[in-house]
C-alpha cells in the first residue's frame, strides 16, 4: 500500500529536518551572549503571578534551587516557612547563585499563618503534594487574570497534613517508576515551568 501525499511530504520535510540539524553548528554560547537581565531588571520586570512556598525544606541546596529557577521564571515571590532556612547564606547561594538577591522573599515561622495572608490577598492556593482528590499537573487549567500559590514540603515528611487542609486544592505529578516520590527542587522545577508556560 503506498503513502498518501501527506504522509510522503512529512516524510519528506522529517528527513530534511534531519538533513539541516546534521549540518547546523551547535557552538555553546557564552554567558555574555545570553544577554540575562540585572537584578535591577529583573525587580521591576513583569512576573508570572505565581507565589512559591517552602514548607519547612531543610536542605538549603534546596533552597537555592527554588530560588535559582524562580529567577529563571520570573516567580513573583518566595514565601520560607518554619526550618526553612533564609539568606543571606554561603549554603544557599553555593545552587541559587545569587538569585536569592533577585527573587523577592520573606519569612513565616508558621506556613499556615502565610496560607491565610495568600488566601486574604486573594491567592488559589495549592499544596505539591499526593493527596486523595488531588489533580494531576497536566490536567491543571490556570487562568491568566488571577494569582496562584504553590506550597512544596519537607524533603520527607512533604507538606503538612495541617497545611493541605488549609489549602484549596492539591496538585500531583504523575509518576511512573518504583519511588514514591521526586526531589523537592525537582518537583518544584516541573511545577514552576508548568505554571509559567501556562501563565506567561
């Protein structure tokens, strides 16, 4: 049986593609090519309207990731709750590299008290977390005109059953291998990409 037309010119145009990716220079850009905003810039540049939450992390590379990859999309503000540890610190900026100076943060002694002042302001607000009832990311529709807030837990304990409770919904990533679970910065990597090609 031969090939429809379309099916022989997406042939067609999959081995040209594959023609021209072979003969492309792929020569690694240099970091003054990236042409990155200052801290400067950044502070006043448009952000997604997306709040990020640590409920008691305590691995400050962790931290550090959160903030590095906040900067890289444009994350309103970093809300450290309880263990949380806070900058300026040698162990946060080792991953964070001096996003911490660019993203904008504060501190709360108990994440609940910040669920409520996001809530009051106006937040949806969502726990990283598995959870009965909870959505799966792919399926999380998030409109542009309002504001959301994500809570990522503790490295083994997630977030609390407390803090969940107080929440409007819960989000989970699908997971398909044998652990239970994915590192928090990692977690928090798929989820900030998520929110921010759905909001940007």
């Amino acid at each position: 049986m031969g090939l429809s037309p379309a099916a022989v010119l997406t042939l067609f145009n999959s081995k040209k593609l594959i023609a021209d990716n072979k003969s492309m220079k792929r020569r690694k850009l240099k970091l003054e090519e990236l042409h990155r905003i200052s801290v400067g810039e950044f502070r006043v540049a448009r952000k997604i309207p997306l709040i990020v939450v640590l409920d008691n992390v305590r691995s400050l590379h962790n931290v550090g990731s959160v903030f590095r990859t906040s900067d890289a999309f444009r994350v309103e503000e970093i809300i450290l709750c309880g263990i949380t540890a806070t900058p300026p610190n040698v162990d946060i900026h080792k991953t964070a590299l001096g996003a911490e100076d660019a993203v904008k943060w504060r501190y709360f002694e108990e994440t609940p008290e910040a669920v409520q002042t996001l809530k009051s302001a106006g937040y949806t607000v969502f726990a990283i977390e598995q959870a009965e009832n909870s959505l799966s990311l792919e399926s999380v529709v998030l409109e542009k005109e309002k504001r959301y807030a994500v809570i990522f837990g503790h490295e083994v304990h997630g977030v609390q059953q407390s803090v969940v409770d107080s929440c409007d919904g819960c989000i989970e990533i699908p997971q398909y291998g044998t652990k239970h679970s994915l590192n928090v910065s990692v977690t928090a990597g798929i989820v900030i990409w998520d929110f921010f090609r759905k909001l940007m």
